[in-house]
C-alpha cells in the first residue's frame, strides 16, 4: 500500500485511572463516570507487582512454545475451558460466518472454584505445578474486581434498605457460585517477520488478529506489556477507533513496587443489567508498528469476570437505572414479566436481537 493511502494516525485513548483503594464519593463517581462514557478505563491499586506479571508471561511464552500435539491434548471444551488453536475463534461480530478464525491461540482457565481458585477441567501437564500461581493471580484478580464491584454500586447509588447497598454486585459475584468466569492466556504470532518490506508491514498493520468484538460478562481486567501494545476501542464518545496506551505506575503505587495499572473494559452482562448505562465498548487487536518491525509476537493475559450462573439479571436498584426504560434488563422484563440469569445471558449472547449495544 503506497504511503498516500496509509491510515492517518490513530488516536491514543484518554483512560481514566481508578485507584481502588479509594472508598471516597468521588472516586465512585469518577468510576462510574468512565463506565457509562468511555466504557474502557484503568485500575491502580490492584497489588500486583511487575515481577508476578513478568512471570505470568513467562509461562505464557513457555506454554505456546510446546508442540500443537501437546497442546491439543487439552483442547477446548463447550464448557470454554482448554486450548484454542490458531484461527479457531473469530470474534469478528459483524461476519461471524466468514468462515475462518482470529490468527491466534490461547489457553483457558474455567469453571472455577472461587474459593479455592482452581479451575475444574482437565490440567495440561506443563500448568500441573504452576497451579499455585494461577490459583493466587485468579483470587488477587477478583479481589480487584470486587473493589471495583464495591465502587460501582456506591457511584450508582445502589439501593439497600438502610443507604447504599456496597456489596449489592460483591454478593452477586460471590465465591460460592459457579460461573462464566475465564481466566485466559492469549499469543497472537507476528504476521510478517522483521525483514519485511515496508508495503507489506503497512497491509498487516490493518489486520485484526482480534476481531471487532464486546466481552460476554460483566468486568474484563487485561495485562498488557509495555511494548506490546494493540488493544484498540472504538470510543462511543468520538465514535473513533482509538489505541489503548501503556501507561506506567503512579508515584504513589510505584513506591509499593506496584506494576503498571489493569487495563479494564465494561462488558455485556453489565451493560445489559445496568440498562445500557455502563457501555460494553466495542474493541479489536491490532499489531502497532512497533511489534511488526521486530516480527515479535504479542501476548496478553485476560480474566473475564461474571456473576454467579444463577444470578437474576434484574434491573440494578437504581434510581439512575430504573429512569431508563426499554433497554437491558428492564426491556427484558417488561417483555418476559421475568428476569434472565446471568447463565442464559452468557448462552443467549450470541444469538440475542437487542439490535443494541449502548
Ligand atoms: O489481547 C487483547 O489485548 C484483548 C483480547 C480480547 O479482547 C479478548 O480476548 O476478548
Ligand atoms: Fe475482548
């Protein structure tokens, strides 16, 4: 592609930054705020240091490293939990049927004992004595998401018979339930290797090797190393595609040897629940330039959170929510004269005609 018809410079997101550790009304104001506006935003406060991070990757390169003969040992299940293999899941939600898959692999965690953390599937033999580590990060991965549960009800105003109801999303994501809640390991191989010509790294700068695509459940909190950017949203504030920066620790949390903050995305069950308040944002991967001109491979590392599998999916308690009408949760209801669970959300997804995603 000559240079002329080269994409202007994409926009580098503005996300807002959300110390978990801050119970203030303002910093719930402030959460909500970036849920039901950019719906993509960053966790600070998460305790999770570089070296546990670094050594998550470790793994993951380890892992994708081994023969497909092995890893197809424990391939994927309906029940979404095992190995992926290259171009086996298309997320690409307006061509579903185009016939062929993503240009990546992963590795899926599930069905966990949330208690406990460990997953109840059959474990590969290289993750049998890296459990522990997974197990840890899946359960320090929630406590994150719980403060941010915590945050959210208050900045909504959530409804409890005396005052706010704090633990009204916390008790509806509780240890005791199962549910869709995926902890996954993602490689996405370079398309090109770093001799390229300069006309073929521009073509394959425009290729999604994650297509376009919202998350099934409420809450997804993302590693993604500094120099492998390429997470992008489609902002519903400019309606533009907008890369997703590294952003490094702040003063406050780097003097506790914290790593850099999560990045997070609000998904759909969240959205639905709250009425289309909270925006499930639309997001893709793409290689930044960078990466194509060493021809090095990308990888991240993703829990998707959701409630328990019975959990009603009801209109959230809140004067905020309840004022929408039509959408999500309410328009269901109005509809059904039933709620669904957060079960047969998840198995409806795919098939569902909302004809809405805001
Ligand atoms: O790899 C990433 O950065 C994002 C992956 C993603 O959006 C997904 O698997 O749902
Ligand atoms: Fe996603």
């Amino acid at each position: 592609m000559s240079t002329t018809k080269k994409q202007e410079k994409m926009e580098i997101s503005k996300l807002e930054i959300i110390d978990l550790n801050d119970n203030s009304d303002a910093n719930a104001k402030k959460i909500v705020h970036a849920s039901s506006t950019q719906g993509f935003l960053m966790f600070e406060g998460h305790g999770f240091t570089e070296a546990e991070i670094d050594l998550l990757f470790q793994f993951s390169h380890d892992y994708f490293k081994l023969p497909l003969e092995e890893k197809n040992k424990c391939v994927i299940q309906t029940d979404n939990a095992g190995y992926t293999g290259m171009g086996v899941e298309n997320l690409e939600e307006d061509d579903l049927d185009r016939g062929y898959g993503d240009p990546k692999e992963g590795f899926n965690f599930a069905n966990f004992d949330l208690k406990t953390g460990i997953p109840n599937q059959p474990i590969p033999e290289f993750w049998q004595d890296k459990m522990d580590i997974i197990s840890k990060t899946v359960l320090k991965l929630r406590e994150a998401l719980k403060k941010s549960l915590r945050l959210l009800s208050a900045g909504l105003e959530i409804e409890g018979v005396d005052g706010i109801d704090h633990e009204w999303f916390v008790e509806r994501h509780h240890d005791d339930h199962f549910s869709g809640t995926t902890f996954r390991f993602l490689r996405y191989p370079s398309p090109v290797n770093e001799n390229a010509s300069e006309e073929e790294k521009d073509k394959f700068e425009e290729l999604n090797v994650a297509g376009a695509h919202t998350d099934y459940g409420t809450v997804t909190l993302l590693f993604q190393k500094k120099e492998e950017s390429g997470l992008q949203l489609y902002s519903p504030i400019t309606k533009k595609w907008e890369s997703v920066p590294y952003v490094p620790a702040s003063a406050k949390y780097a003097a506790q040897n914290e790593a850099a903050p999560l990045i997070v995305n609000i998904a759909d069950q969240l959205c639905y629940w709250t009425n289309g308040h909270l925006k499930s944002t639309i997001h893709r991967v793409r290689f930044p330039r960078e990466l194509l001109d060493k021809g090095k491979d990308r990888y991240s590392i993703v829990l998707f959170a959701h409630p328990g599998d019975e959990t009603l999916l009801e209109p959230v308690p809140s004067k905020i929510i309840k004022d929408i009408k039509g959408r999500g949760a309410s328009h269901y209801m109005e509809k059904h004269g039933v709620s669904q669970t957060a079960r047969e959300h998840l198995n409806n997804r795919l098939g569902s005609t909302y004809g809405w995603k805001y």
